[in-house]
C-alpha cells in the first residue's frame, strides 16, 4: 500500500486522528513505527469490544505496517484498586485476556504484549514518571482521570493521582509514536503531546477508537463526560454488552432486550454493531423475513442498511433477529477454541472466583 492508502485504512479505525498530516509525515518517513495501547485487567467479563473489535482495529492497524505493542498495564490496574487491589488476580485477569484475543485471530506476529509489572524494576520507567509529575500540576492531572473511569468530583485515592502520569510515562517509555486508545483515553494522551517535546521527546499521534455503546437506553443527563461514561458498556453489568463467552440462547435475548427505536439511527446500539462488528466480517448481510412483510433483504454495506432502517423499510426486531444471528456465528467458534484451550480454560475458572471492584 502506498501512504495515502495507509493513511486511509488507518482512518478506518481513528474516530479522531491528531494530526492527520503529522501522521503522513511519520508514515513517509519509512522505518519501524510502533503504536500502543494499554489495557487494564479490571474484570472477569470480558466484552465484545475489548475481545473482538479490538481485534479488528489491532489487525487494520498491523496491515498498514505498523507494530502494536499493548500494555498490560496491570499496575495501574492495581494502582486504580481493581480486584480488590489483589495484583495477582489483575495479572492472572491479563493473562486470560490476551487468550481470548489468540482466539480472535489477533495478528500476533505483529504484536507484542508488555507487561507493567516488568517496567517497574526499571529506574529509567520510573524518572520519566516523574518528570511529567514535575511539570504538572495536581490539577491538571486530575482533569484526566476519566482514564480510570472516574471523573474529577471523585475523591482520588493517592495512587490514583500517580495514574495519569504513569500512563503518559507509557507512550514515551515504549517509544510509541502512535497511541491508539479509545475516545475515553483522549486527554492523558493531549497530555503526552503537551509534554513531550518539554521533557527531550516527541508529540505522539493520537488515534482515538470509537467507543461502542451499551445495549441500553443512552442516558438523560447532558454532561458529556459522565454521558459518555454511562453510554460505554459495562463488564459489571452483562446486560449492556455481548460477552465474548456469551452462548446463542444469552446473545439472542441481550439483542432482543436491547435499545432500538424504529426508524431512529443516532445511538443506536444494534446499528453500531451492525457497523463496527458485523460488517467488519462479512461482506453481505441477510435479513431473513417472510414475504407477507416484504421478504428478504440484503445488505453489501453498512450505509444501505442505515437507510433502510431509517425509512423504516426494515424492522427493530428483524434486524435484532438478523444482529443475534450474525454475532453468534462470529462467537461461537471463540467459544470453543477457548473451551478447547487448557490454559485460557484454567484461568477461566480462577479469575470466575475473583471479586471485581470498581
């Protein structure tokens, strides 16, 4: 592929790309380019986003040459008192997860996952910690701690402070100059380009995922960090997103529960599926209907079935039929490569027993 087709895949996962001619340059520049993300090990669900679309995105990104490496940032977890503050239950949580991904066909030929816990016995890992400590104030790194899922009402435990920086430090210390975070991970990242040309590094580029809603309603409130909050789904609770180990009979009835107002396209959770999952997978899509309600319809792109949907051509509940139908067929053989996987099945059952907190 040349740049501009590069560059246009890329946008294919980039809700937000700054900046888009920072990243022609870097890309005309040749030579290995390494772009990151970090995940948290926070919970024993894991959900359709982090599982399969994280996928999706990982392997766009790796066939535009690009090389990912993810930050199993299992410290942070710790420092953001996730299961309990237990770091070994958050590893073994990490551990699991990066099975699931091997099972989502992730192209781990380019990807490399690096572990936290390992860059903590480094002392330089630790000085660029603290010189973006040093030239921040307490304030401004409170106005990112929606990082952790938080907002800046919440009363901070002190290593929750610590995160913000920790996370900056991330990019530099991998030598990143790409992250690629979901919308939510937005201001630590500005941070990063704030600070580093001050600290003797670069302006990282930021690509920024759409962040797929939850199942349910949107949410009243017009606040948009806490709407944005409330929208994401929630591995706490199983009613907002399909879960990567969800059978045929749980994904059907979540679908058929889920919010989708005839004829409406704008936070739609079904239609967002549609878009970002199922038509990432397959090249048509069949929506199977009687004849007396019009018959079969067929879909060879996303924005033909928006239409449809909003002329009111085609039902809610057959496209839920259609969703529920099309998402297990992408599952179900996750399903068993996990089953069949001795270690990804032990840790299963472990992490199953470990208390989750927020």
């Amino acid at each position: 592929m040349n740049v501009e087709e590069r560059i246009n895949l890329i946008k294919e996962v980039g809700k937000e790309v700054v900046k888009e001619d920072e990243l022609k340059e870097l890309l005309e520049k040749g030579g290995e380019i390494i772009a990151y993300d970090g995940f948290e090990p926070s919970g024993t669900n894991i959900h359709i986003a982090q599982g399969l679309l994280r996928a999706i995105n990982v392997n766009k990104l790796t066939k535009a040459g690009i090389k990912f490496k993810f930050w199993v940032a299992d410290w942070h977890a710790w420092a953001n008192n996730k299961m309990e503050g237990n770091l070994e239950h958050i590893q073994k949580v990490g551990k699991y997860l990066i099975e699931v991904w091997k099972a989502c066909d992730m192209d781990l030929k380019n990807v490399e996952f690096v572990w936290a816990n390992d860059a903590m016995k480094d002392p330089e890992y630790w000085k660029i910690v603290m010189n973006i400590a040093r030239t921040n104030t307490v304030k401004r790194i409170t106005r990112c701690s929606q990082i952790m899922g938080r907002s800046e009402s919440d009363s901070l435990q002190a290593s929750q402070i610590f995160y913000p920086c920790m996370q900056c430090a991330d990019i530099f210390y991998l030598n990143a100059k790409i992250t690629q975070l979901g919308m939510d991970q937005r201001k630590v990242n500005v941070l990063a380009r704030e600070v580093g040309e001050k600290l003797g590094y670069y302006k990282p580029i930021i690509i920024s995922h759409h962040m797929l809603m939850g199942l349910g309603e949107p949410p009243k409130t017009d606040n948009v960090e806490d709407r944005a909050r409330e929208m994401k789904m929630s591995k706490s609770n199983p009613d907002s997103a399909i879960f990567m180990d969800d059978d045929e009979e749980t994904i059907k009835k979540k679908i058929k529960k889920a919010y989708c107002p005839e004829g409406i396209i704008e936070e739609n959770p079904i239609l967002e599926y549609n878009k970002y999952i199922l038509f990432e997978k397959f090249e048509t899509i069949k929506i199977e209907r009687p004849k007396k309600f019009g018959g079969n319809l067929e879909f060879d792109n996303y924005k033909d079935l928006e239409t449809a949907f909003q002329k009111k051509e085609l039902h809610p509940m057959d496209l839920k039929i259609s969703t529920s139908q099309y998402l297990n067929r992408l599952i179900e053989p996750i399903r068993k490569k996990l089953e069949n996987n001795k270690e990804a099945k032990k840790l299963k059952e472990e992490i199953m027993s470990f208390k989750v907190t927020r």
